[in-house]
C-alpha cells in the first residue's frame, strides 16, 4: 500500500468544512470526558480530610479506575470497528455519565470503585470511537492535526474542572458537582445522535470536499485476529509508545493537585489559576504539535520524518519536568509542569496517527484498544509507584524524573520498530 505524502496528489482543498464541525463535536466529547474524570482529583483533598481517605487508598482507586479502563478499551476498540464511530461513541457516553453521577452515592474511597468502574469503562470508548471518526473524516495531511485539536479538549476540560467544580461543592454540596457535570454530556449525545453520519452518508457534504476526505487509498476492511495483530512491529510501536507515555499524562491528571496542595498548600479554592495555566499549555502543545507534523506532511515530507520530527521536539522539551519538584516556587513548578503537558498532547497527537498512518481503515479501532490497554497498564504501574513513593519518601521528585525520561524511551522504541514507518502489507494480514 502506498501512502500519499505530496500535496500535489490529493484534490484542492474543498470549501466544505462539515468534517471539522465533526471534530468541534469530538473536541466537545473529549473536554467532557475530562471534566467527569477530574471531578474526583479535584475533590480529593477534601474528600481525603472529611472521610479520612489513605494516599495508598486513593492510589488503589486510581489503579481499579486504569484496570477496567484498559480492559474496557480492547473491547470498545473491537466495538467500535464492528459498529462505527457514531453507536460507539453514544454507547460510551451513555456508561460513563451513569458512573459518573453514581459517586454522589458513596463516600469512602474503597465504595467509591464502584462509581468509578462503569466511568472507567465508558470512558474507555471515548478514544477508539474519536479515533474512528477522524480516520472517516480526515485525510493523513490532515488527520494530526484534527487529533490535536479534538485531543486538546482534553485540557479544556481539565481547565474548566478546577474552576466550576470548587464553585458547586462548596454552594451546592459535593455531591452536586457530579450531578450537574454529568447532565452536560447528555446535551452532547443529542446532539452527536442528530449530525453524526459517515461522510458519504452525510447530506451536508459537499462533492468536493468528500473527494478531499477521500483523497487517500483505503484498502477494504476485513477481521483480523488478536494474534495477527500482535505479530506486527507496527502493532507494538503503538502499544508500547502507549505503555510509556500514558502513565505520566494519568499522573498529571489524578495528582496535580495534590502536588500544589503538599507542596505549596494550595486550597481546593484557589486551585483554578495554576491547573488553567498548565492545561492551556497543554492546549497549546496538543495542537501544535498535531499542526506541526501535518504542516511538515503538506510541505513534501515523509510520514516517517514529519511524525519523528514532531515527536523529538516534544520529547526534548518535556526534559524540565525532572526539576519541577524542586522549583523554588509555585509559578516555576507550573512553567516546568505545563511545558511538559504541552510536549504529552503533542507527542500523543503524533502517536495516535500511527494506526491511522500504518494500518487499514477498518482495523484502527482493534489497534487502538490495544494501545489503550498498554497505557493503562503502564498507569495501574505508575500509580503504584506514585503511592509508594508519596507514602514512603513523600516527595514528587523521583515521580518527575520518571515522567521527564518517558518521551525520550518511546521516540527510541518507536523508531526501533518502524525505523522506515512502514505501512502494514494487508497480505500480511490474512
């Protein structure tokens, strides 16, 4: 199979802009994912004093959170292949809402897991089905990029959590904040049930941008074994460059703030200004770093070099990090920890392409949920360790150095793999 890498090869660029009101939709989706998962995080330091919640407690909630959530995203991304991007999608959406209002039922962190699963497993549908989407939707010169920015809902969501969740517990209760954050999703999957289509089916597509969308090779879909998949090399760059990267973007998002609060006493109130700050860089990084190897792509550049590129300079610059336990005060932590977010969301727009850029349309979903189930587990590893060390040594440092190190090892295991970013041969897959 041959993968087009000149601009000249495709079609103009049409007029027609209905794929990226699909990704206004899945950036939505995303940003939502994220306020429910953060809501706990964000509660946390005062859920921990009111009902005496333990560090390892809490750990363990982080880690039967990442279990059900890696597990659940083989199956989704099985799911997704077989039913498409729009029945997956309102499937997970529909699971995680009901787990995520069901923690205003419990409050010890042990009961709380029972809450957190059914989020976990829903929430384990929102990438595969996202992922699909884009492929459907968006050519390879354009398919970082749309990654980027859908993936950058992410941090949005992280942006807002800190600032309206402090707002509803302390006027509304605790409890509240679960609820209100829940309702919103159920406004989204009206509206994904009304617009989403696939874009020959889609009445608002133009001929011109269709032929735009369509403007790369897509080999026909067929089943492909779990084992088929597993011989690949292509297989394991994904799931390993998964299984390194994911654990520090779990770490940022389940501990942030308890770092500011251990380490500069920083109130659930007043958590708003320093997690907006590291999460509007992360905004930053996610989309440039999806526009940076998209713009290399439409500059004449191969895959191979545009994603490598992109993924070096993340990688690069997510090194401070290492130092950010020891910054000499607030401010400095959150320039070395938001740089570093930055880096993630652009490193992983790049290497959410790869299944996109190397396998046929169809099976992406199966490659996705392996690669989630490696990220996952690498998460349930790290929070172990996160636990061990907060118990034991009590400090943030050796966490920061594991996350600066991480992108280096996973540009190196990717590169080892497919040092050429080679497409996978369909023969290879019967």
């Amino acid at each position: 199979m041959q993968l087009v890498t000149g601009a000249a090869a495709a079609p103009e660029k049409p007029r027609g802009k209905v794929r990226w009101i699909v990704c206004s939709l899945l950036f939505a989706a995303v940003a939502l994912s994220y306020i429910d998962r953060l809501v706990l995080p964000v509660l946390k330091p005062e859920l921990q004093a009111r009902y005496n919640w333990s560090e390892q407690g809490y750990a363990d909630l982080a880690i039967a959170f990442q279990a059900a959530y890696g597990i659940a995203y083989v199956l989704f991304g099985r799911f997704v292949d077989r039913v498409g991007a729009k029945i997956g999608y309102a499937v997970a959406v529909t699971l995680w809402t009901i787990g995520h209002v069901a923690h205003a039922l419990f409050t010890s962190a042990g009961m709380m897991i029972f809450a957190r699963i059914p989020l976990a497993i829903g929430e384990a549908g929102a990438f595969p089905a996202a992922l699909a989407a884009a492929n459907e939707w968006f050519p390879q010169r354009e398919r970082a990029l749309a990654i980027g920015i859908f993936n950058a809902g992410s941090n949005i969501g992280a942006i807002l959590t800190p600032l309206i969740v402090p707002v509803i517990a302390v006027t509304f209760g605790w409890r509240m904040a679960f609820i209100a954050t829940g309702a919103l999703t159920v406004i989204w999957l009206v509206a994904w049930l009304a617009f989403y289509r696939t874009p020959r089916k889609h009445r608002r597509v133009t001929p011109e941008e269709l032929a735009w969308i369509e403007a790369d090779p897509v080999p026909a879909a067929k089943p492909v074994r779990w084992r088929t998949l597993l011989r690949l090399r292509q297989t394991w760059a994904y799931m390993l460059g998964r299984f390194l990267i994911d654990p520090v973007w779990w770490t940022f998002l389940f501990w942030l703030p308890d770092f500011f609060n251990r380490q500069y006493g920083v109130k659930m109130l007043d958590f708003g200004p320093p997690l907006v700050a590291v999460y509007v860089l992360a905004d930053v990084g996610s989309i440039a770093g999806g526009w940076f190897s998209s713009r290399l792509l439409s500059k004449g550049a191969t895959p191979n070099r545009a994603r490598k590129t992109a993924l070096f300079v993340c990688a690069l610059f997510a090194l401070p990090i290492i130092f950010a336990a020891q910054a000499p005060g607030l401010w400095w932590a959150v320039a070395a920890i938001g740089l570093a977010c930055a880096c993630h969301q652009g490193f992983s727009a790049n290497v959410y392409a790869i299944p996109g850029d190397l396998f046929p349309r169809g099976m992406g979903g199966s490659v996705i949920g392996l690669g989630g189930l490696a990220g996952a587990c690498g998460g349930m590893l790290m929070a172990k360790f996160a636990g061990t060390i907060l118990a034991g040594v009590g400090s943030y440092g050796p966490i920061f150095a594991v996350a600066g190190c991480a992108y280096l090892v996973a540009l190196l295991v990717i590169h080892l793999l497919v040092p050429h970013y080679t497409p996978v041969d369909p023969e290879r897959l019967a």
